[in-house]
C-alpha cells in the first residue's frame, strides 16, 4: 500500500506521474512482486484506470493480466479484478455509454480499438482455453467476468473465437452449464454469451441444441412467465432463434422432440388486451418468428409439412386464429400474427380447410377470410397489416384448388348473396376502387385465385359487372381491358402505374394457358390496338414497366392463340408487331419487367414486404410466370410462318404422338388391370390347388389306411381255415402273445418234468441208504419202508421228511451206543482186565462213527436238495397256472376273432364300395390337377407297385 500512496496520492510537491508513468509502475509491480498482495493490490489498480486509460491499459498490461490468470490460479479475488480489466479494455459498450455526443469516426475508432485488443487476445488460441477453463470455477468473482469478456471476445472478433472454442474440448459444453447456474445474473449472462456463440455457426449451433438447449431454455421462459416475463424470456427467444434458423437438423431435432407442442400455452391471450407491456410485445414477436422459423418457405417442402401438420394437432394454429380474431392485440402483434398464421396454412390442405371454417365473433359471424379482405381494401389500416391480409390470402390459395374454387364461386351469378359480403364482392370492390393500392392488392389477390387452375380461369369468364344504370353489364375481363385503354375516360385514377401494373399482372395470369380467356381477350376490338400502341411509344421511366407488360400481355395472346378469331390469328398479330413496332423492339420492351430493381427483390421470397406502397409493384408467382414465358415469347415472335407451319405440323404430330401413346397408355392400363385380375386368380387358384392337394393327401394317407385294413382282414380270413392249434396260434400273434414264448414255457415245463424225475430217483438212492444203516445197529424191520414208493410227488416228499427224522434218531441211538462201547473200554483199561471183546468192540465204533459221519453229511445235503425241490415245485405249479390261464384267454380270443371275421366280411363289402368312391373322387381331381398344368403320377402304376408290394408279403407269409 506504501507503494500506491507514493504513486497515486504520495508526491505533494512535483509534477504528478501521467497516465501512463502510473500504469507501467503498476505492471512492473504485476510483474516483479513476489507477495500476492502486492500483485492484487497493483491489479486492482490496473483495473480502476482500465476504463479511463483504455489504450495505455491495454496496450502495457494485457501480457501482466493474461500472466496473471495463468499463475495466481488459487486466488480468486486477484483472478476477478484481472478479468474485470481485460473485458474493460475490450468490450465497446462502455465506450459507447460515454461518447453518446461524439461522432461516427471517434466511435468507429473505439470499436476498432476493442478489435485490436481483441486479436491481440485470441493470438493464441491458449489464451481462449484458459479463459474457458476459468469458466468451471463456480466462484462469482471469476466465472461471472469471464462470462461478460468471452461475451466481448465473440462480439468483437465472432468467427475467430468461434473456431478456438470448437476445437476446444468440451468447450461448449463448459458454456452450457452456465444455463444450470442457480445465481440469476450468471444464468442471465450466459444466454447472451450463447446468443454471440451461435451467430451464423451452424455445427456450433448443433452441438449447443444437443445439449440440451432446447429443454433448458423452455423451462427458463416457463419459468420467467412465458409471454408475460422479462428480458429473460426475450433473450432466450433469440438464442432459440439463433438454433433453428436456416438449421434444418436443429428444426427436425426441436419437432421430433415435441418441442413445438409446448409452444401452444405462448399465445394464450386473455379476453382483456389491453394495456400491453412493451417487453410483452417484444416477447410475443419474437414467439410468432419462432414459430414462422419452423414453417418458413425457405425449408425443405417435407419438414415444412411436417412441422405444419404438428402445429395443427396440437392446437397451435388454433391459438394462433383465436388471437387473430381477438379485439384489442397491438397493430404489430396482429399483423405478424397474420404472417405467422399465413405461413402455417400455406399448402397444407388441412389446415387450408380450417382456417377457411374460422369465423370472427361478430353478430352475424363472418368468415375470417372477408374480415381480412374488408381490413385490405381498406386504405385507413396500416399499410404493413394489409400486405400481411395479401399474404395471408396468398398462402391460403397457394395449392389449394378447392379454396380457389371457393373463392371465384362468391363472382358469380348464381351465388351471389345480396344480403352479405362475400370475398369476391370484396375483391371487385377493392379492384375498382379510388386507392391505387387497394387495386393493385386486390388484383394479385384475384390473379392468386387464378393461378394454376384452368377451370377457374374460365369460369371466372362469366361474371358479370354491372357498371351504371340504363346500361348492360359487362364482364369482368372487359371491364378490366376498359379501364386500362380507356384511362381516365372511366375513371381518372386509370393512368397510375400502379393500378395499371396490378390490372396487368391479372390479365397476364389470367389468359395465360387458357386459349378461352385469350379469344375473349382479343374479341374486344380496342384491346389489341391499346397494346400496340403502348407498347410503341416512348413514355417516361415509369410507363417502361407498363411498357413491357403490355408486351407480355400481348405475347400470351400470340402463345395462347387458337386461331379462331380470324382477324387476331397467331400470324396477324406477329405481323402486326412486326410493322407498328419491331420485333427487336418488341423484344426490348419485353426485357423492361425483368431488368426492373424491384423485380428481383420480389423474386427473392413470397411474402410481399416493401418499405413504402409506391414501391408496391410485383407479385412473388407472377415473377416465376414472367421467368416461364419470356423466353417463349420472345421465340414465338421471332418465328416465320414457314417454321410457324413447320411448328404447327410437329405440334399436330406430337399430338398424334401424344394421342397415340395416350390409346397405349389405356391399353396399357387396362391390360395391367387385367393382369392384376388374372394375377388374382392365379394366386386364388393357386390357394385352391394347394388345399386340393392337401385334400388328396389326406384322401391318399385313406386309402392306405382302408388297404392295410383290408390286408389284415384278408390275413384273418386266410388263417382261419387252418387247424385249430394254428389258429390258436395265430389268435395269440394276434392279441400279442408269442409262439415263440409259449414254445418256451413248454420246454421249461418238460425240463422241470425231467428235474422231478431225478430228483426222484435221488430220494430212492437216500432211502435205501437209509434203510440199510438202520438194518445194521439196531438189526429192526425197517427196511421194508424202502419198498414202499409214493408216485406222487408229495407223497415222496412227506415219506423223505419221515426218513430224515427216523435217520436222526438212528443217528442218536448209534451216538449213545458209541457211548457206552466207550465207556466199557475205558472201564475195562482201568480194571487191567483186558475184555475179550474189546477189539471187536473198537473196530464196531470206529466203523459207527465213520458211518455217523457219512450220514451225517448226506442228511445235511438231502436238506438242501429237498428245500429246492419244494421251491422249484412252487415254481412249477405258478407256470402252470398261468399256462392253463393263457390257454383260457386264447380260447376266449378265438371265439371273438371268428366273431369278428363274420362281421369283417360286412365290412369289407361296405369297404369296397367305399374304395369305389373315394377312386372316383381321385380321378376326379387328378384330372383337375392335370387341367391345372400339374404333374400327376398314374393311379395305375401305383396300383401295379401296391399289389407286387402286396403279393410279396404274402409269399414271405406262406414261406413262414
């Protein structure tokens, strides 16, 4: 601080440091401080002279500054003040608030000192990168001056900044976050840094409506109060202005993403209109150029369409009508209203129709079409409101036959409504009127309701004027030829240029392609004579363009000519040019209309938009007209009557040609029709051909079926006169039993036979065994029991149980009598008195024991071999059962099987005669098939490989 207290306030005694002494002590201070205070404090001061010492500022600190906001990034309070410098050095607007009262030189040299700096700035694209690095700091004091100078860099130097920024990552989209600030002036700034950045940029404009732009800043006008808000909504108006205007991707994106639906609550005017804010009105035009952007003529045909048809489903166009219609709007809302509903309507047929069912709300309802025509003719309204009722009249008749209809029909006799004003009324009113402008619009209107429509061309041929009493009406083609030849003989305004060209541009329009109107035309003796006579002489600048319509007027009668007035024929009229005024005069006077200024302004676009009424002289459609026939004119005159023969001749071939190929055409159409017809049948009858033969496949897969009925039937039969056993047989194959597996039972019966058999013999081998150990020990009569042989498999069994527990008890007694043999020896050892029958006595018991041994073993086996024996004999008699069961059941089946074969044999005639049928029905539709075109294999040759089939298997059945 001792520092600037020194510079600025310090030096009591001395002369004071200049501007620019104090400015470059200040940037050495920026430059060479090591403390940061120091540095803030030195910019803070660069700061307060920005404004007053702009230049030196500038010129000596902007390299300190841009240091400053590369290095010092951690201090917002130094990064603000250096910001707040450079936008005080390069914006103009500052300069602009205090040099009010200077001249345009000393401005125009402001402005280039803020370019200059400017360039100096944007030198290195790094210095733009760093300023929209700044940007993402939420800082006030750094984000809200970074705004306000990238604002000033894209105002100055637009293209360059704007060609830095979209080479910069993310860039843009750094910018777009600005609209999501929460603090009002930042969010506020940041449109209008948008509105600079989207200037005349299209892929920036994209990136920007891909953003998201267009759901933000619909939700700011909502927000803000829509019409009724601020400069706020206003602001973002332009920037969605800037978006879609001449950006036919932005226009599809905003329409595809349903964004013109929430345009509608916009135009929801009250019933009380009045008091109007001025911010209201601006907000409300720029609404209505929105919408127009969307449906302007200059786009596509196709999104045009689209975005009209949108408008009318959701209600727009009907908002629109409803302020139309509404009392109290301002002059400039109401007419650009008008544009906007003209431009909404304009060649959609649709929402043609609907605007024609609108009706003001007044006792009686009118259609708005005449409350419109009344405000055009009428020379107290504005002259910017009646070009847009032209327009509005215009854009509803472009392409729309049925309201051109609509319109002509009002002229004519029969529909003519004296209690009531119609459009045609208004149109003839306006077209003989005193003001030159009520004329001429009324001319074009009516020339609009002629274009391109043949029909009503020459049905406006008979309407009929009635001019004066005591007097015959005249039509409305005479009394527009009267007016111009006659001049101020009728009516003293007849000479303005004005009123002359209107009358023109309508009778050009109205004869052109219409042979009728141009005989009409030329059955006026004074018309061709007031043409020539025009034409010739040598008027002023202003007659020249009436000069050379008079010209056009007269070469459409020579184009159009049918030659069925004699004296006016193609070749009269050609001569006569020739000889009162020149062909290469003729030429030259025709050229007047397209070499005049306000021609190719009105060439330009459809809307008519002049800024005065006198400079009010061309039509939009009447251009294209001028531009179709001029060069066709200027051939046709130029023509001999040779080449006029010749033509005439090729003309009248061509249209032999023409008929010709037109017959062809016919023919050519009717054998398509035909042809479509017969590719009908065919599809017809190829769909029947295919359930035909699906039906015959069904029909075929019967008649297999009815033959293997009949095979086996025939089987049944055949086998049936066999023997019994191979009936049963066969009856058991039939009901699924095998002979193979009865076959096998009866072996294995046999072979359990043979095992009962052996079995037996075994027990008669134990028995006698048994008996003879008995006999020997105990010397009993036992014996006799062996003799005695049970037959029966039982019986044996119960006599060897018997056995087995006699043998038991043998073998205990010998067990006891080895026991006391045992004990006598033993007793006898211990006396010392040997026995005398003691050998005999040990050689018996080892002889009992071997014995006790032997049968001891054999009674354990014969066990064993009984306890099978009683298990297999279970066995057997279980088979036998079911054998005895399944010879039940065959002999049961038997006698339903020849139950069956009576009852077959019924079936089988019944069968035949069916067969009969069903081959008529096949041969019925083979035949069919064969008138078809299709290929069918001969029932014959079918029949042949069935009955070898047939009489094969039964060979193989007789081998078997």
């Amino acid at each position: 601080m001792n520092f600037f207290r020194g510079v600025m306030g310090g030096q009591a005694a001395g002369s004071q440091p200049s501007g620019a002494e104090t400015i470059q002590k200040l940037c050495d201070r920026v430059a060479s401080s090591t403390l940061l205070e120091d540095r803030r404090d030195a910019v803070r001061a660069l700061k307060s002279l920005s404004k007053k010492y702009r230049m030196e500022v500038g010129t000596q600190a902007m390299d300190h500054l841009i240091n400053i906001l590369q290095t010092d990034r951690s201090d917002s309070e130094i990064l603000g003040y250096a910001l707040d410098t450079l936008y005080n050095i390069i914006c103009n607007d500052e300069e602009e608030e205090q040099d009010d009262s200077e001249d345009e030189n000393a401005q125009k040299q402001a402005d280039d000192l803020g370019a200059q700096f400017t360039d100096k700035f944007i030198q290195d694209p790094e210095h733009v990168t760093l300023l929209l690095t700044l940007l993402e700091e939420f800082d006030f004091h750094v984000r809200w001056p970074g705004v306000k100078l990238l604002t000033a860099l894209l105002k100055n130097q637009g293209v360059q900044v704007q060609g830095v920024i979209l080479v910069s990552p993310m860039g843009v989209s750094r910018l777009m976050d600005l609209l999501a600030d929460s603090r009002e002036v930042i969010r506020n700034d940041g449109l209008l840094l948008l509105q600079q950045l989207t200037k005349g940029n299209a892929a920036i404009q994209k990136i920007v409506a891909f953003e998201n732009a267009f759901e933000r800043l619909l939700d700011i006008i909502t927000e803000e109060g829509s019409s009724d808000g601020g400069i706020v909504v206003e602001d973002c108006l332009l920037l969605l202005l800037n978006l879609l205007k001449n950006n036919s991707s932005n226009q599809n994106f905003f329409k595809e993403g349903s964004y013109i639906q929430r345009m509608k609550p916009w135009f929801e005017v009250g019933d009380d209109n009045s008091g109007w804010s001025a911010q209201k009105v601006t907000n409300l035009h720029l609404m209505l150029q929105l919408v127009r952007v969307m449906v302007s003529p200059v786009n596509s045909p196709g999104a045009t369409a689209s975005c009209q048809k949108s408008m009318y489903q959701c209600g727009l166009l009907q908002q629109l009508c409803t302020i139309l219609m509404a009392t109290g709007v301002p002059a400039d809302i109401l007419t650009e209203t008008i544009n906007t509903v003209s431009e909404v309507i304009r060649g959609s047929q649709v929402n043609q129709d609907y605007f024609a069912s609108v009706n003001a709300p007044s006792n009686p309802p009118r259609p708005a079409i005449v409350v419109l025509l009344m405000s055009m003719v009428n020379e107290r309204q504005p002259f910017v409101l009646r070009c847009a009722v032209l327009y509005c009249f215009q854009c509803f008749l472009y392409k729309n036959q049925k309201g051109q209809g609509e319109i002509v029909a009002t002229l004519l006799p029969s529909t003519i409504d004296a209690n009531s004003i119609s459009a045609g009324q208004l149109l003839c009113g306006g077209l003989f009127s005193a003001d030159s402008l009520s004329n001429w619009c009324a001319a074009v209107a009516l020339a609009h309701a002629l274009q391109d429509n043949l029909t009503q061309k020459e049905q406006l041929l008979r309407v009929q004027l009635a001019t004066s009493l005591g007097k015959p009406p005249v039509s409305l083609l005479q009394q527009c030829t009267n007016i111009l030849s006659q001049g101020d003989k009728i009516i003293r305004r007849g000479s303005k240029v004005q009123t002359r060209v209107g009358l023109l541009m309508l009778l050009c329009t109205w004869i052109s392609n219409c042979p009728i109107a141009v005989t009409h035309f030329l059955h006026n003796q004074e018309n061709v004579p007031f043409l020539t006579a025009q034409i010739s002489e040598n008027l002023g600048e202003d007659e020249r363009l009436v000069q050379g319509l008079c010209a056009l007027l007269l070469g459409i009668c020579i184009y159009y000519n049918d030659n069925s007035l004699e004296n006016y024929t193609k070749e009269k009229l050609k001569q006569l040019i020739e000889k009162r005024i020149g062909k290469e005069n003729f030429v030259e006077k025709l050229g007047f209309i397209t070499k005049h200024e306000l021609y190719s302004r009105a060439a330009q676009k459809p809307q008519p938009v002049f800024p005065s009424p006198e400079q009010m002289l061309f039509d939009h459609e009447f251009t294209k007209l001028v531009k179709e026939l001029e060069g066709i004119i200027t051939k046709a005159v130029h023509k001999s009557s040779e080449e006029e023969k010749k033509e005439e001749e090729v003309k009248k071939t061509l249209e032999q040609h023409d008929n010709i190929v037109t017959q062809y055409k016919e023919l050519i159409r009717e054998q398509d029709a035909h042809i479509q017809e017969l590719k009908e049948q065919v599809l017809s009858m190829t769909s029947q051909n295919e359930q035909m033969q699906v039906t015959i496949t069904q029909q075929l897969s019967q008649i297999q079926q009815h033959k293997d009925q009949y095979n086996i039937l025939k089987l049944k039969l055949g086998k049936d006169t066999q023997s019994q056993s191979n009936s049963q047989a066969d009856g058991s194959q039939v009901n699924g039993l095998q002979t193979e597996e009865l076959t096998q039972l009866k072996d294995e019966l046999e072979e359990l036979r043979k095992q009962h058999t052996l079995l037996k013999t075994q027990l008669g081998d134990k028995d006698a065994l048994i008996d003879t150990l008995r006999s020997e020990p105990t010397q009993t009569t036992e014996g006799s029991a062996r003799g005695t042989e049970n037959t029966e498999l039982l019986k044996e069994l119960e006599a060897l149980r018997g056995q087995i527990q006699s043998q038991s008890t043998e073998i205990n007694h010998l067990k006891t009598e080895r026991q006391e043999l045992l004990g006598r020896a033993e007793a006898g050892s211990s006396d010392g008195v040997p026995s005398s029958n003691s050998p005999v006595d040990f050689a018996k018991i080892a002889e009992l024991e071997s014995r006790l041994a032997a049968q001891t073993t054999d009674m354990e086996r014969l066990k064993e071999e009984t306890k099978r024996s009683l298990e297999s004999r279970a066995d057997l008699e279980q088979q036998l059962a079911s054998a005895t069961s399944t010879v039940a059941i065959l002999q049961t089946e038997k006698a339903k099987l020849q139950t069956e074969v009576q009852e077959s044999k019924k079936e089988q005639d019944d069968l035949l005669m069916l067969l009969a049928d069903q081959d008529q029905k096949i041969h019925s539709l083979k035949q069919k098939l064969k008138n078809l075109g299709e290929t069918v294999e001969d029932e014959d040759d079918l029949d042949a490989r069935d009955q070898t089939d047939d009489d094969d298997e039964e060979e193989e059945e007789d081998e078997d």
